[in-house]
C-alpha cells in the first residue's frame, strides 16, 4: 500500500471503530451514512445521528480528496507546495450531546500529500487534534481529558503536549467574546515539520489520536449522562452553543476554507449544533454554575 | 442643527416611532433599553424585545459613532476619505416573529461623514435599506411588500427601485447554499455618489425609507399572526433561521466589520434569531409549503 492508502485506511478504520462505540455509548440511534463526491475529485462519507440517547447530533466523517493543484490557502501556509498536485485525507467528528452536563466534543486528524503518488520527495504532514467544549464545568473531568491527551503525546517523542495544548488555547479563541470556544486539548497544524518526520512515527500518532479518543471522552459521558437537569440547563447549553456556532462560522479555517472553495456544504456545517439560542446581553447570576464555566474558559494548566 | 445633528435625530426619532408601533403589533412584551459607548466615541442604544406575543426577539438599534480616522473598510470602499475623521449614525432592526408564517424583517438607515463637522466640502452620503426573510411563501405579502418600497422609491427623482432591488438580491445571497437569505426588498450602498447628491432630498428620502417600514411590514404581520401552526412549522422556521444565521456570521459585511473592530458585541449581534435549528442534509418534500419557501428564494420580479 501507498502512503496516501494507508493514511486513509487509517482514518476509515478510525471511522468504523469510533462510529461503534459512539453507538453503544448512545444506546439508542445509530448512524447513517451519508455519501459525497468532490467535484475536483474525491469525496467522503459522513456517518451522522441524530436525537439518540446520549447524543442530540453526532457527526463522523472520513475524506479523501486530492487534486492537481493545491488549493491557495493551503499553499499559502505551506511555502514550496504552489501549484503541484495534492491529496488530503482526514477523520473528523463533532459530538453535540442531549444532556447538559456532557461536554460536545470534537476531533479531527489529518494527512496532507504534496506531489505525484509515490514520488520520494513527496512534501506530507499530519496534523489534527481533540478538543471540548462543556457547559458546565467540571473540573475532574477537564483535567482527565487533558491528562489523557498528555498520554498520548508522551508515548511519541515527536509529540510535546504543552506545545499543542498552547495552539489549541489559541485556535479555538472566540476574539470577539473574549473566551475559548471551550476548554482546549490538543491541536497541531503540522505534527512534524512537512516533509522532514518520520512517517510510520507520525502515523503511529494519528492512530493513537484517534485510538485515544474513547479513553479522553466516554468515561465523562458515563459520568454526566444521567445526572437530572431542567430547563434551565437546557436553555444555556443552547445558549453556550450559539457561541459555538459563532465561533465554527466566523473563526474556523476548516469551514471557511470549505465554504470558500464549495466543499460539500453538509459534511461541512455537520459541526453545527442542532439546537442554538442566542440571548441579548445575557450573563450567568456570578456565583452560579453557569457562571463558573466562564472561569474555564480561559488558557489554564489542566494536569 | 448641523446636517450629523438632523441625520442623528432623525435615526432617534425613527426609533422612538417604530418602537412604539412595533409595541402596539405586539400587544403583550415591551422593549427594554440598553445603551452601549464606544470607546473610540459615540455610542448607541438598542431597544430590544424578547417572547412577546407577536415578536420572539425583536430589535431596534440607534448608533452615532465618530473618530479622527475612517475605519480601514470603509476607506477602502470609498477613495479619498482615508485618513479623515469620520461620523457614522444609523438605525438598524431585525425582527424575529412567533408565528413562522409570520416573515422575519431586516432594515436599516444609515448615514455617514468625512471630514470635520461643518466643512462645507464634508463628503457624505446615505445608505441603507429593508428586506424580508419568510419561512413560508406568500406571494400575496411578498408582493405587498415590494410594491410598497417601490412607491417610496417613485417618490424620490434620485431613487431607482430596480437597483435597489437588485443590489439587495445580490447582497444577501447566501452562495454556499445557493439561495437568498430571504426575499430582498431594497438595498443602497449609497443613495447618491458620496459628496454629489442634493443633502436635503437624500435626507428626504431616509425619512420616507424609515416611515415606510410601518406600511411595508406592519400589515403582514397582522395578516399572519393568528395562522395555526405546529411543531412541524416551528421546526422549519428554526431551520430556515439557521440560514440566517449563516448568513449573517459568514458574509454580513456590518457584522464583520463590527467583530474586526471591536463594536458593541450585543449591538452587533442583536440581529441573530432567538433560536435556531440545523439538520444534516434535509430538504423538504417535493411539492410541500416548506419546498415552495425555496422556490422565491431566488431573484425574482415581485412588483
């Protein structure tokens, strides 16, 4: 098998695996897949669900796509690769759960190929990352997720969590609020710098990424499921949402990279979440628990 | 009173009025003021509603801004004005019905100067405009409301209603969905060439576009807000709200350029509905009321 096979088997197992127990964690639904062609070649299949147990909307799609010119904005940030041939594949996924106090989650690992198939001095990279977003703080649980990021980075030597964790702090800043989307985890543009890694290393770390993704998210999803909330916490997951759709819309070079260049409009906005409120002038009474995830909401050491 | 005092209280006395009449139509909530400074200077007050019985979410916003440079994107729109002070006033509303077959609408009047106050070489001008957002089509207000911005545009020698229409078509085109954000109405950059037009009958025509808005939107609402409805409309509602969302975040030049420039977040983003909805991949069945919504959703002659 050719790199760029292997990269995408990766991300297809990853699928196949992480849409299971998604669905066993769910009880409930399951998901349907969801099948697109890009136009410039390539495509991908978006296994969705919707209104199950646990999850009000879950969303994991799995892309190949490829090309004989790399597309600006990639070339832009990737000096050297102007105008030559690409492919990229990726896994990604956004978790919006019925319950409150179960934190959404997102995820998405990726490989980028610049050149011919098979050419030795093909550019690639891999980068990627897991994040969450809760909408109420808890503090056992934050630092469990990123105690177990921070796991998985020191099991790769090419991997430096407090790096990632850092460029994580700062991508998913919403400017405009003032705050994180969420709490962060991980995210690299380019695990090692293109074209210089050690590719089975790099890929040994987007397998593990994606391996880990049970460990850092099911066990909080066990522990908040079944805790009891009313309307009132219902109406500020919605309204915490409406920030993430501010953020997803406004801020997110995936979305406005695919917006801009007429990727797949629902494998795209599969990130958005079912349900948002927006509130005018709305804030949490100080003291309250919705108050206290604002306090989270900015960079802080988690392990 | 200098030509920005006229300018601002018209916008004021705008506001007071439609207040009132958009209080009136709802006959249950009332709006609440907030008034916001802008640190550069200036500043504003936006009234705002929310779950009263005819409007969800409602919102009208007076601002009056100035500052020794004009912004970046406002210079670079309009050559000559760069490096000069700057005045901006305006008034602008979005409302969000209830009812989903009572249409969301959108207006706003602006007007700005360069220069210092009193220079009689001042460049200004006039821009602005109202459009609506159905979630179900009725051809019948459709074209009311049309052919009641065409007559205030026949009123005024220097208005033309056909491009207005069609800038407005243009501008509020969402192009990763291929449709309108609603259907149009009437939108001008600028009402006359900066610096060229007759200031009094441009004022003139401001006025008309405000008092307007009374007999273009008011009668439909009144037409349409005891129509029954149920889940199934509230559901589509929210979801053609999702639009408008994605609209405004992604392609709203006022809304960029008020997150870019650190504006009032609240005043800026009053426009976003109350709640919205996203569904993976859902289209409404051939030959529904929900189907029919997309088919004016594309630039047609309403008049």
């Amino acid at each position: 098998m050719t790199r760029r096979e292997r990269a995408y088997a990766l991300m297809q197992a990853g699928q196949v695996d992480l849409v299971g127990a998604f669905e066993k964690a769910d009880s409930k639904a399951t998901f349907q897949p969801y099948t697109w062609e890009r136009p410039g070649g390539g495509g991908g299949t978006a296994m969705t669900l919707t209104d199950g147990g646990v999850f009000e909307k879950a969303g994991v799609n799995v892309s190949a796509v490829h090309g004989a010119r790399v597309p600006d904005s990639l070339a832009g940030a990737h000096p050297g690769t102007e105008g030559k041939p690409f492919f990229a594949t990726g896994i990604s996924m956004v978790l919006h759960p019925q319950n409150p106090y179960v934190p959404a989650f997102h995820a998405n690992y990726r490989y980028f190929e610049i050149g011919e198939e098979g050419e030795q001095n093909d550019i690639w990279w891999f980068g990627g990352g897991a994040d969450m977003t809760p909408s109420y703080a808890f503090e056992e649980d934050i630092g469990h997720f990123h105690k177990t990021l921070k796991n998985q980075c020191e099991r790769h030597s090419q991997a430096d969590y407090k790096t990632m964790k850092e460029t994580c702090d700062k991508y998913f800043y919403i400017k405009h609020r003032s705050e994180m989307r969420g709490v962060g985890g991980i995210f690299f543009d380019a695990l090692s710098k293109p074209g210089t890694g050690d590719w089975e290393a790099d890929l040994a770390f987007q397998k593990d990424g994606i391996e880990t993704i049970r460990e850092a998210y099911l066990p909080i999803i066990e522990r908040r499921k079944n805790v009891s909330y009313g309307e009132r916490e219902k109406e500020w997951q919605l309204y915490r949402r409406g920030r993430y759709v501010e953020f997803n819309l406004v801020y997110d070079r995936g979305t406005l990279f695919g917006l801009q260049t007429s990727g797949n409009i629902e494998a795209i906005l599969m990130s958005l979440p079912p349900y948002a409120h927006w509130a005018f002038n709305h804030s949490p009474e100080p003291g309250s628990d919705e108050a206290k995830l604002l306090e989270v909401l900015q960079p802080r050491d988690w392990v």
